[in-house]
C-alpha cells in the first residue's frame, strides 16, 4: 500500500468516526444550553403572547436577549455578542411556539 493510499485511509476512516460521533450527538437531544433556551422561551411564552405578539425573540440559556421584528437580526445580535448558533435558539412568538411535541429541524442561517 502506497503513502498515499494508506493517508486516504486514515483520512476515511477519520470521516467515519466523526459521522458516528456526530450520529450519537443527534441522537442525545439538544446541547444543554439549546434545551435551556427552550424552557425559557416556553415559559416565558404567555406573556410573550401579550406583550410581543408576532415578533420574534432570542434566548440563550436562561436569559433573554432580545426582542425584534425579523429572525435575522435576532440571529445577528446574538453573534455580535459572539455566540454561536449552537448557543442560543431564535423563536417566533405564537400560540404552540415550541410545543414539547413538536419536531423541529436545526438548520444554519446565512445571515
């Protein structure tokens, strides 16, 4: 086996171990800070209702980081305070936001 052929293979066999490791990642749920995030935005999410109705909201963790009117500028706000998107959730205020029944897909932002 060349040098070559023998580096393709640690570099495969490298690939596959980060696909299982990543595979057992999603299979354990939200980060803790992500599951986190979710429980304050639920709780907080009847006086959402009346206060911010239609709008969206950012947390991370337990802390609120702010309210505003597009998905995009929560997101921005949330990185300008140098967190990354696995830090903090952006939700849209409605009745059902975040429903503990609900399947929700994590996708990234281009923002």
């Amino acid at each position: 086996m060349s040098v070559d052929q023998q580096s393709e293979r640690r570099r495969m066999l490298s690939d596959e171990e980060r696909a299982v490791k990543m595979q057992e990642l999603m299979d354990s749920g939200p980060l803790p800070t992500i599951q986190e995030s979710i429980d304050a935005f639920r709780r907080d999410l009847p006086e959402l209702l009346k206060t911010h109705p239609g709008k969206w909201v950012a947390y991370h963790g337990h802390e609120r980081l702010g309210v505003g009117k597009t998905q995009t500028e929560l997101y921005q706000q949330g990185f300008r305070r140098g967190l990354t998107q696995n830090d903090f959730i952006v939700g849209f205020v409605e009745p059902g936001a975040f429903d503990p029944d609900e399947q929700f897909e994590v996708t990234s932002w281009d923002v």
